[in-house]
C-alpha cells in the first residue's frame, strides 16, 4: 500500500543544488541500466495505445475517480491559466486525462505529454509519472534527470493518487520547461501533492460515507470539511480506513498498521465522545492535533420515543451484503466497496479458499443490486467437461447437436439477461474459451452455436476462484486481457481461521440448521452450543472453511440429545490426534503434523493426555460412570465415536 512520504513532497532545504541526486533519481538510473537495459540519453518516445484500449482503461479509471470531479476542475482551470500541462494516469502510467487550455501546454502536449501516451520507467526510462509510479513516491524530475533525450527540456513533478483502500491507481503530474533550477520546482511539487491528498480525500469521504467519519486538524475551530487527513471507523468503533495525510499526522507508516484497530486504543477517544465535540490528541504524531467528526450517527440514542415499538435497525443491516459480512472487519470493509460499485457497471472478481462463501457472497451482491428481480445464474467451470462449457455458456440452436433439444437452448448468459451471470472457479476456463468470454465482455452481444446473428445482452459478471489468477497469467494458463477484464474490483473473502466473527457465524449457521432440522418445533428454545464445545471449534483450523463448519455442526445436532451441544457431540475431525493415535497411524501422514490435542478440556483440574496409561484410564473413567458412554466420554474429553473406537481397540467389556 503506498503512502505519500512527506520528506518528498517539499522542495529540497536551501542549502541544496540541483546537482545533489536523490534516491529516488538514482534507483531509477540504476534500474533503467541494470533492469530494463536502455542506454542513457537516447531518445525513448512514450507509445501511444489505440483508441478502444484508451476507452478500456479510462472507464476504469473514471470508476474510481468520479467523485473527486470537483478537483479535476480545479485542475482543468489551473492548466488553462498556468501554461502547466497537467496529465493523470492509471497505475500502469497511461495517460488518461489532460489538462491544457494554453498554446504553451500544446506545445508540450504535441511533444508526446498527450492522452494514450504510456509513461512506463521500463518503456522510456526516468520520468515523473513512471518513477513516481515505480518508487511510489511523490517526486521531481528535472531537465537533464530524465534518462532519455527527449524529455530532458522538462521538468516533470508527480504524485501518487491512492485509493481509499491504500491501493496506488494512478499518478498526478503537472510539467513544464526547465527553467532556472530545481528548487524552483518546489512550489510545483507541493501543488502536485496538495491536490493528490485533495483526490485521495474526495474518493475517501465517498467510499466511507456510510460510516463516522472524523478529520484530524490542527485548531477545533478550524473547518474539518476542507481536512486531507481522515479516518473512518465502523459503530464499534473499529477503524476501517484513513487517508495517507492522517497516517503522516498520526506518525503511521503503514495503514495495515491502524486499520482494524479500536479507535480508543489508537487515540483515546471514542465515537460517543466524538459525538460531543472535538477531542484534543496528545499522542498524535505532531502537537496541537485534534479529532473532528465530520459524518456518522450513532445507532442507539436516548430520545425518548412516543411508541413501544423498537428502534429501527442500523440502515446498513438492511442490505444482504451487510447481513453476509456478519460483524468481521474484513467482510465490513468488502461490502463498504463492494456497494460503492454495485450500479457502477464495474466487474468483481470473487478470490477466497475453498468453502469461504464466495457464491453466498455473489448471491449477496445480485440480492442489493436494482437486478435483484432479474436472474441470478450460476455456472462452475471446473464442473462440466471441456466439451460441453461452451455450449452451456452460449447456447445453442435447433439441429447443432446430434442428440441436442430439439429447439436449442439458451445458454447460461443469455439466460442471465438483465441479472447476474456467476462464473464460480473461473480460473479451470478452457483458454479457448477465455477469448470468446472477453469479447462477450466488451462488445455485450453472443452468438450461440450454429446461429450466425449475434444476440444482444445486458451482462453483469461476478467471478470468483481459489486460484491465484496473477500465476496462471505468467505461466500463461489464463489470459491477461481477461483477467484485467473481469477484476474491475478484487474482494479477497478470509478464510474462516481468520474471522474475527467465529461465534456469532457459528451462532448464525446454528440457528439455522435447527430450524431446517425442525429443531424449534421439537424444543421450547433454540439448540445452543456448550462453552468447551465453542472452544474445540475456535481451536480447529478449518481446512473446508465455512462448508465444513456446516457439515459439522448439523453432526453435532444429529448427535445432541438435549438443547446444549456438548464436546462429545462434535465430530471427530475438529479433534487434532492424541499422542497415542499419532504413534501408529493408518493413513499416510502429512509432513506437517497436527497440533497435539488437550484431551481433558471438560475437566475441571486437567488431567493430560490419555497416553501412555490410556487403556486404564478409559476403563477407570467408564466404571466411574458405570459404563454409560456419553458421560464417561464427556469427562475424557473426547466424543463419543471416539471412546466406541477405543473401547474396541483395546476389548474392553463391561464385566
């Protein structure tokens, strides 16, 4: 995640040259040389992409650029009246908006700082928007910096523009001649950086703008509206988000560093305190800072009310993308984004391990999109053979097939018409048939087999893989323009190890199962789950994720006999090994072993491992409780298919 460095956004001190190098100057030499082999002074004009790709790449830009307008017409004003040229590019340094009302920005326009033009370092050396990219800092190339010829008339000074999520999506530039010196070049980059915070804090307040969001300013009677630096942070006061100025003001380097924090813990204050006022911060990274909250309401107040009935639910609860999130921070942040780009034509690519709820994720997305009353359609690649995917994508017409349906059929896209189109395991597509999907894609017509006339379609596509797609593109088993096509916005869904929700999700998936087992109508109150019991389950790594937890807890009511699932109801696989079934194992073993098994976790003192003294303690334990297997199971530790194996292992009998 990149982060404005402010020892590069001001001009260099005084009693500095333009002859002194910066490090960023000189890594770039460095890598132009050794990496990309060009040769110094040469001339190295930027390309220019066709037109359909420059089309291609501004929508996408645009996605997430539309709510800082205001700024860009700023922008828009500032080159016609500075004789600046002002260019934005995209991360992969295309030049995809411009700025130029005057004869002295034409000119540098037609000397190549034009739209379309690619400003990659590997392509043409040191220049401000590549190098700002590469190092992603903000910076200021100067005249003879510039590691090709052509460019060496200018002085160039860029800025990172990050994304609300500290994603770098672009560079900010404002070039002109060299004139004079270097440090003259100073009020340009501070400029640069300025609007580059002002961007970043525009697509901030957009993106948060269902959540508190609060600025850190110097003076509480300063305007907090027009504040760089902010953060967002959920009812719970967790923190979900905050721009690159408020990392600098809080002394931050890295936003993974914050985010997910309590925001008390971070500063000492809290949302209802907020809600107050404005807090004085004494351990902020520089004096005299203070909270503002600038949006947000709290979800429970105290004003009295003229019924009985309950307070309505948090606006958020509303949406399933929000009720499938549950109450992980991840998950929050993911449909924070992903409802910011639900009516934005935007493809989503789904990545998570196997079982983490991708297509209940999907589902989700269709449910709170205005195509909920359209189709949802879904389609597993990795399901159906090579040979007949296709024709399940697109179709076909009557008389294609030997054996087909006599009046053809529609395929699964043209089935989504108006809806959804869910394409699970994308990454086992035949490469093939990754082409005709990307001009599905982009033109939103298909022609189905054996028919000649295309068919139009209105297609929104969510994917979703548990494969790293980034590695089948360099190993050249999935294709790249496909991959940039369908990963407008990339949610990685966490595996269930890594929820910070576990119970409230086993509470969740409980409550459900007992009412598809009819479990309500048999008990006066839901079933619930027995403390030790929770803890075996929060113990166990999850391979299968959600999927598995499922299979396990409708074990788990099979097996309860009352309205409290205990650890002996629970299935074996949530139980690493004891150390006497680790010593003789009948399956082949990983080479990573398990972690060890406290196997007297429903005793009160603990009593260790059943190993080496198991047989005597297995019998002394069902004596003790004359041989009723559930309790003596319960006060092992284990379940109950466990002690019968073990009972038969060592022919034990009640005598």
């Amino acid at each position: 995640m990149a982060v404005r460095n402010p020892s590069h956004n001001r001009p260099p001190a005084s009693g500095r040259t333009e002859r002194i190098v910066t490090p960023e100057i000189e890594g770039s030499w460095r890598r132009c040389i050794e990496q990309y082999h060009l040769e110094p002074g040469r001339d190295l004009r930027a390309p220019r992409l066709g037109e359909a790709e420059i089309r291609n790449a501004r929508e996408q830009l645009d996605n997430l650029l539309y709510s800082a307008d205001p700024v860009f017409e700023r922008l828009r004003q500032l080159g016609g009246n500075s004789g600046y040229c002002v260019l934005v590019t995209d991360a992969n340094g295309i030049v995809l908006r411009q700025y130029i009302d005057t004869q002295r920005g034409q000119e540098l326009a037609d000397k190549g700082l034009t739209v379309g033009t690619v400003w990659n370092e590997e392509l043409v050396g040191t220049n401000g928007l590549g190098t700002c990219l590469a190092s992603g800092e903000a910076l200021t190339v100067y005249a003879d910096e510039h590691f090709g010829r052509e460019l060496q008339r200018f002085s160039c000074s860029t800025a990172p523009l990050i994304a609300p999520d500290g994603e770098m999506i672009g560079a900010l530039d404002i070039s002109t001649y060299a004139q004079g010196d270097k440090i003259g070049q100073g009020l340009a980059l501070n400029l640069v950086c300025d609007t580059a915070d002002q961007i970043e804090a525009a697509m901030f307040r957009h993106a948060y703008a269902r959540h508190h969001l609060l600025a850190l300013v110097g003076s509480p009677m300063a305007d907090a509206g027009q504040a760089n630096a902010l953060l967002a942070v959920n009812d719970s006061g967790w923190i979900l988000g905050a721009t690159s100025p408020a990392l600098l003001q809080l002394g931050v380097s890295e936003r993974n560093l914050i985010v997910g924090q309590g925001l008390a813990a971070l500063t000492g204050a809290t949302v209802e305190e907020l809600h107050r006022g404005p807090v004085a911060l004494t351990d902020a990274g520089s004096p005299g800072c203070w909270l503002v909250r600038l949006s947000g309401q709290l979800t429970t107040t105290d004003k009295p009310t003229t019924t009985n009935a309950p307070s309505p639910a948090p606006r958020r609860l509303d949406s399933p993308l929000y009720r499938a999130a549950g109450r992980d921070p991840q998950l929050l942040r993911n449909a924070d984004i992903c409802h910011r780009v639900l009516e934005r034509d935007i493809s989503i690519l789904l990545q998570g391990e196997t079982g983490t709820g991708k297509e209940v994720w999907a589902q989700a997305l269709h449910d709170s999109s205005s195509r909920r009353e359209k189709p949802f359609v879904t389609l597993n690649c990795a399901a159906i053979p090579e040979s007949l995917i296709e024709s399940e994508l697109f179709g076909y017409s009557a008389g294609t097939f030997t054996g087909g349906l006599k009046g053809g059929k529609a395929g699964k896209i043209e089935a989504s018409n108006g809806g959804t189109l869910f394409l699970d395991e994308i990454g086992d597509m035949p490469l093939a048939l990754q082409a005709r999907l990307l001009r599905v894609l982009a033109e939103r017509e298909i022609t189905p087999l054996g028919q000649v006339q295309p068919v139009k379609v209105d297609l929104h596509v969510i994917c979703a893989t548990h494969r790293d797609l980034t590695e089948r593109v360099e190993r050249g088993e999935f294709r790249e323009d496909l991959y940039y096509r369908i990963s407008g916005v990339r949610v990685a869904l966490p595996a269930l190890r890594e929820r910070q929700d576990r119970n409230e999700l086993i509470d969740k998936l409980l409550l459900q199962l007992s009412e598809l087992n009819d479990q309500l109508n048999e008990k006066e109150h839901p079933v619930s789950i027995d403390p030790q019991a929770l803890q075996v389950l929060n113990q166990y790594h999850w391979p299968g994720n959600i999927r598995q937890l499922k299979n396990a807890l409708q074990f788990a009511l099979c097996m309860c006999d009352s309205q409290r699932i205990r650890i002996t109801d629970l299935p074996d696989e949530v139980f690493p090994p004891a150390p006497g079934e680790m010593t003789a194992p009948t399956e082949p073993v990983s080479n990573e072993a398990p972690p060890q098994r406290l196997v007297s976790l429903a005793q009160p003192h603990g009593s260790g491992p059943l190993a080496p003294d198991e047989r005597a303690r297995i019998l002394a334990a069902l004596q003790q409780h004359r041989w009723v297997v559930l309790r003596a199971a319960e006060a092992l530790g284990i379940s109950r298919s466990t002690l019968h194996r073990k009972i038969k292992k060592y022919g034990l009998h009640e005598c």
